[in-house]
C-alpha cells in the first residue's frame, strides 16, 4: 500500500468519523429530547398542516377524510378545487359573521409556540387539584395578560370561566336576577341600548326563566324609577358600531353585564383599565379561537361570583378541560412579548381594513360609516386611529330602506340592521374575517362605488346636456 | 504499511460507514417525517409524562408550576410529598364522585395512538365547513361505534353533541318541554324513579323555566293519566344500582330522557341494541374523559332534534372544538380494535373490583350490596357477570340509620342515598376511581367487616358463656 493511497484512506475515515459525529451530535445535543410517543401525533399535524391549500385554505386533523385517508382542504369563501386554488368569480363576498379569521396567519407564524400535544391521559377527572371546574394556572395568566395590557382590573375580583362569553351571558342574567331573593316576585327586565347584539335577545327569551325577561330597548326604562330590577347589557366597544358606550340606567334596581370581549388593542384604544362590577371577555376575540369556546367573566361582587360558578357547575359542570390547556397555551403566546406581538398584528391588519374600507366609502354620497375618532391608547402609548371589527353602513338614498338587500345585489353578505334591532337602512359588514373575504368584500365594494359614480356622472352629464336643451326649449316656448 | 494494519484500517472504515449508514437511515427511514414545528410541544408534552410520580399521582402541562417552571406532581387521594410517594396513613378512602379514572392505566399504555397535536390555528372559526357546530367526522365516528359496540341503533337518528351528559340534560328537557306549544298553559312535569342521580334534581330545578318543573319520584305519577305532559328521566344502567331500567310512565303526555351514559361493556352486558327515542351518551363513561366534557345524544324525533341544536347554540355556540377533536381521536383508537382492548380492559378491572368488594361483603351481616346477576353480552359474545360502576350498599343493622356516617366513622367517603332521594340507610361508593382509591377502599372495608366479625364472635363467646351462668344462677334460684 502506497503513501499517499494510505493517506487517503486516513481522509474517507476521518469524514466518515466526522459525519458519525454530526449525526451523534444531531440525534444527542440538537434534537437533546429523543421524542418517543408523542412523535406519531407530532408526526400526524404536521403531515396535515402540510397539505397545500394554495393560501385560499386549510387542512385540519379533524377534516373530512379522502378514500386515501387524508384530510381534505377547507377553502375560503370564493375559493373551491382540491386545492382551493380556484377563484369563483361571481362568489358573494362573505362580511356576515365574526369569525376571526384575521389573526389565523398570526398563529401560523407563531406555530412552534402556539402547538399543544395532549396526552391521551391530560386531565381525565372532573376537577382540578383543588376541587374547582378552573385552571388557577390558566387564571394567573388572565389576571397577568388584563395587568399587562391594562385593559381591565381584576385584583380582588373573581374569575368565572365559561363556554365562551355566550354561556356566560347567561350565567351573569341568572346571577344578576335571582341575586336578591327579596324582589323575586317580579321577573327582571334585560334590556339593551339599540344597536345591540342579537344574542341577548335571543338568548334571555329562550331560556324562558321565571327570574327574568327581555323588554328590549334601554330607552324605554330611562325615565321608570320604580320599575322593579333591570339588567342592561352594555357591549364596549359595541358590536356592532364599535363605540365605547357606558351604562344608561342607573340606581338601587340597576346592574350592568359589561361586554368587553372587543376591549382589546386591536380594535380600539385603551384609554383605561375597564373596572365595572361584571365584565366578559373571550379567547375568541382576543387569539382569534372562536372554535375553542372559551371565556371569562371578572366579577366584583362575592354573591354574583358564586351564583355564576353554580350555574356553570348546574349546565355543563365547568368548560372542557382541553379548551382550558389550548387557551392556557395561547395566553402563554401572547404574554411572552407582553402582547406587543399579537396586538401590532392585530392592530395593523384591522388598522389597514378600517383605512380601505373608510377610502374607498369616503367616494360615496350612497354609503356612510360610523363616525370613529383617533384617542390615545394606554396600551400602545400613543394616539392611534379607529380599527374597529365591524362597519356599521348606512345606505344613504331614501329610496334604500333595505340596505342589506342593496349589498346583496352588489354580491356582498352583510348582516341587517334588524338583526341588531336597528334600521334596515344599517348593515353590519365583518372585518375580522380571512383576508380572502376582506379582499373581495373591497373588491365588490370598489365596483360598487364606482359604478355610483359613473351614474352621477352621466347624471351630472346629462344635467349639462339638460340646460341648454331647456334654455332652447324655453326660447322656443318664449319666442 | 503492512497487510495487517491495512486490514484493520478497512474494518473500522466498514464499522465507520456501517455507523453512518445506520445513522442516516435512523434519520430518513426510521423518522420518516422530520419534524419541524412541532417538536417543541411533543417534547413539552414528553417532560411532563416523564416526571415522576411514583405511580400515585400525575403531572399535567397545566399544573401548578414550580419556580425551576417544571409542572408539580398531583397525587391521588392519601398519597403526598413531592413525587407522591408519602402515604397518608389515617386518610379516608376516596369512594365519592364518579372520576373515571379506572381507565387512566389504558391511555398511558396506548401513549402513541392516543396523542393528539393541536396546532395553534387549528379550527378557529365558529363552525365547520357544513355551516354547523358539529365535527361530521365525529359524528360518523360515533355512529360507527354504535354499531359495533351493538348498544345503541344510531340510523335514521340525529345526533346532537352537549358539554358532556350535563348539558345535554337540561336541552332534552327544554326540547321535551317545548315540543308541543298546544300544551303550553302549564309547565311539564320532570321526574325519575328513586333512587336516581340528583343532578336531574337540581339542574332541573335550578333553571326555573316557565316550561318545566321538577316533581320528584316516577311512583306519584303512576295514576295520573289526566295530568299535563310528564317527562321522565330514565337511567340505564342506573346510577347508583346497575340495574337496567326501562320507563315507568307510558302514555301520549310522557316522554323519556335515557341516560345511557353507562351503557357500555365495562360496566353491564349489553343484552340489545337501545333504541329509545331519546338516549345520551358520554365520552366520560366511555373513555373516561370526564374533563373534556363531551356526551351526544341520539335522537329519533326531528323537530326535538331541532330544538336541542337551538338550545346548543344559544347556551354556547356549540361544543368545544377542541374537546371535539380530542374525541374523535379518542374513539379512533377504540374503533382501531373494533372496541376489544379498552373494553377488555374496562371490563376486567371493573369485574375484579366488583368481585374483591362482593368477597369482602358477603362476610358481612352489617352491610348488603345491590342485586346484580350474571346475563347474555351480544358485545363479548358469552355469559358475563356483574362490573357496575358503583355499589349501592344497605346498612342493615336497625340503628344504623345513617350509613353514610357509619362508613365516614370507618375512615369511607361514600355518598349518602338522600344524595338520590333514598333512605339515607344507603350509601353510594364510587368503584370508576384510581386503583389507590379503590385499593384504599377496600382495606378499610377489610378492617371494619373484620371489626364485625371480632365483635360477633365476642358475642357468640359471650352467649357460650353466659348460657353455663344462667343456668347456674336459675339452678340456684330454683335450688
């Protein structure tokens, strides 16, 4: 054997050991966890996630199956095909319901964070170690994400946690009606200041309790002191025109559910900490999970505390233990930037839409927007402008009462003032949806606006062309 | 170099690649997928599972959290310290609610199939892409569970998902209640045959509906053919006596919620197909998930169909989707084995626990158990005895009027049969518990019937005593 055969030898053994090394070293140091049961479903979500969906849709676990047993893309509204790549061109543009869509890129981005592996084991019991339907890890977090984002107080009050502020709506009426027993012989009234979410409504009448009924209109009650106990619901900002409003009534009969759920940074400003004795808020506003069914109640008074746990225990003994680690986990997100992450992506995206929706209606004399002015934001530290979730058009002409049906015939979905006991002149237009449905929602609308403007044009033109027609023609009859 | 060195230099060449080539294969082959995104929650997931807890307690990702930020164990009833290793000596045996985990051991050993991954924007939205608030594969799943479990014809029914049994009771009776506006002048009567599970009691109750009211016992109804519309709460297996029970009222005003929560083959034989109009069913009693709070109902009328979705959607939107996702994977692994290893497994230990109890009793004059006999299971294909989720046990010495106390007094947390509407001379104890609660249980049973026996016997030796004293004393009365 030659000296320089031998000497090559010595290289192809040394790369080979170096390879060795690095291989060792990725399995050992890199990797440091050898993944061993969790690796199939680790294996499982990604193979999903990864199902190409030409960014008008997605994959999910739980999908509808191919005979090939893989799940299928759900595509975006307008987008269809096996791989939603397909645009449908004379689609209605979806701006119906609030679906948060919006902040679903957020969690994509943030995917390694924001992923939970449940073991098959994860909480099989009824309660927590200390007897509760409630994470106290996952309370700490709330209590720690309201002082951080300073957007609610919550030190010496209670937390309840329902499925969603839906079913806590409902908790908190119960509560606040069957609160003192001396006044039970008359139901108590709920009322709401119109515009108001359709829930309240709909919900307090199905229930169809002894202790309360729905009496509609806050202003009805403005001037009735002896009128026994009312409940108003006070929605801030107000779904749907985004106003920060405050309770009307007030006095000894009087309490307030406040609906904070959008009393976060990316729809509004925060001028201060909210501190009303009974505030909801959700997962599905503030992380986009909709779907989780998760919220939260902050409750001053004791008695009210327990009356809504009790209620929570009676309908559906506490929210599911799995929504409560997803929701833990998203927290967790969220405060490791101290919100700064989440709050400028929410912020900005709803900012952006509010700007093109509010340029491309600033060009119409048929459509107007609720009026929302700049305010300085405690959260961001500086005056910001609105971003609210919702539009609330009105259509201008007499001649759109319906301006529901006026979108509709423009192929866009909106939402009735009627479904918010307004005018059918409003209508609610959804902001927080994908991207795809705001794009085409402003694609519609461009159309829409301009051929208002070609009208008037040819309008303006024909009144031109109209005056001297009118002037010789009056010549004529003169002369 | 000489030919010896030069062979030497070939062998740990060829060992050298070997290694590679089994490295590289580990990599590509063995891994297959290379996972990205979600190691670190698979990794998060498979600390947590690894901190030990000495067999008698678990650590779960949303525990409380130490200051070094790892989860603290959480020990089963009478064991403490930090890895659950201290048993508390003078502890009461834990045989109160109804946690299931008897099946806790069954997903740690199927660790791998059970697992799931839930990506960060996994099912945001409100809905699924059928408009609706329920999983289509799940409740295809379900179906196909039915049928091969045999418990329960699921064709040409609806199904509706709730936040376990628990919601879905209180939406039948609101469906039942309100089906026939024709009889709406007065509330519909809610009763159930003692003994029964008291939240049919207090939720019924607690809800204070124009519509329905609670009335107690089935046996006050059974000659009221004139009253109003009667809905009767039907529990089979019943909780707490195992006993299979079929409606008592019959008639066009009444109609039956089966609660066949427990219609499983753990815990009875399946003698048929259940076909009620009315059935619910629970992922609780079937997997042991109590925490994720999810049950169905399977229903055969369509317009109470409808009602009950109303009433899902106006209490909360709905079920957790991610409760619904943990369910579907969780009934997959079931449906893997057409059901054979988790029922074996359920049932095996359920009858074990059955039969060391039924040992130790039969010793005992002081205490009697439920009447359950062997019986036909079209599901295992034999003969089967007995494995109820609880014993419902007779005190039945006469003073004894409170057997409750006289188990509180032996160190056995049971629940007292007032907890059922019955005499409080019964007692409920939970055998559906960890096999510490259940080990625990039966020690201190062991020790109190040994107790009675001891004391017999002193009595029997008493009587053999005093029989020769008597009679001495009567000789020298006579004498």
């Amino acid at each position: 054997m030659g000296k320089a055969q031998s000497s090559s030898y010595f290289v192809i053994l040394a790369l080979s050991i170096a390879v060795n090394l690095l291989l060792v070293f990725q399995f050992c140091v890199d990797g440091e966890w050898r993944l061993t049961w969790s690796k199939r479903a680790a294996e499982e979500a990604e193979r999903v996630a990864a199902i190409p969906c030409s960014g008008h849709g997605t994959a999910y676990l739980d999908g509808l199956v191919l005979d090939g047993k893989e799940p299928v893309c759900e595509c975006n509204s307008c987008y269809e095909g096996p791989d939603c790549s397909e645009f449908v061109t004379e689609c209605a543009a979806n701006a119906d319901s609030g679906d948060p869509y919006f902040l679903q890129p957020f969690w994509m981005q943030h995917a390694a964070q924001s992923a939970v592996l449940v073991a098959g084991w994860h909480r099989m019991g009824y309660s927590y170690p200390d007897g509760s339907y409630i994470s106290a890890e996952l309370e700490g977090h709330i209590r720690k994400l309201h002082a951080t984002v300073g957007n609610a107080v919550t030190q010496g009050r209670y937390i309840v946690f329902g499925a969603g502020s839906t079913q806590l709506l409902n908790a908190a009426v119960h509560a606040l009606s069957s609160h003192n027993s001396s006044n039970s012989s008359s139901p108590a009234s709920v009322v709401a200041t119109i515009p108001y979410y359709r829930l309240y409504k709909t919900q307090t009448e199905f229930f169809r309790s002894l202790d309360y009924r729905f009496e509609g209109d806050t202003s009805s009650f403005l001037n009735i002191s002896e009128a026994g106990k009312v409940i108003e619901f006070v929605t801030s900002p107000n779904n749907p025109d985004g106003k920060l409003n405050k309770a009307v009534l007030h006095g000894p009969n009087a309490s307030a559910i406040y609906d904070r759920v959008y009393y976060w940074p990316h729809f509004t400003a925060i001028p201060n900490p909210a501190d009303d004795d009974l505030m909801l808020f959700s997962l599905s506003k503030l992380t986009g999970h909709a779907g989780s069914r998760f919220g939260w109640a902050v409750i001053k008074n004791e008695s009210v505390y327990q009356k809504m746990t009790e209620y929570m225990s009676s309908s559906s003994m506490g929210v599911s233990r799995d929504a409560q680690l997803r929701a833990l986990k998203l927290i967790n997100v969220v405060l490791e930037t101290r919100g700064k992450q989440i709050f400028e992506f929410g912020f900005h995206t709803m900012r952006n839409r509010w700007e093109s929706l509010s340029k491309i209606l600033s060009l119409s004399n048929r459509f107007s927007l609720q009026k929302l002015g700049p305010r300085y934001c405690t959260y961001f530290q500086k005056i910001r402008g609105p971003s609210p979730a919702y539009a609330w058009v009105k259509c201008e002409r007499e001649e759109d009462t319906d301006c529901y049906e006026v979108l509709k015939a423009a192929n866009i979905t909106g939402r009735s003032g009627s479904q918010f006991s307004a005018p059918d002149r409003y209508v609610r237009l959804s902001l927080i949806r994908s991207q795809d449905d705001f794009d085409i929602l402003i694609q519609r609308l461009t159309q829409l606006v301009s051929e208002e403007r070609q009208q008037q044009n040819h309008a303006n033109n024909f009144l031109q062309l109209k005056k001297p027609l009118m002037s010789t023609l009056r010549r004529g009859l003169v002369y």
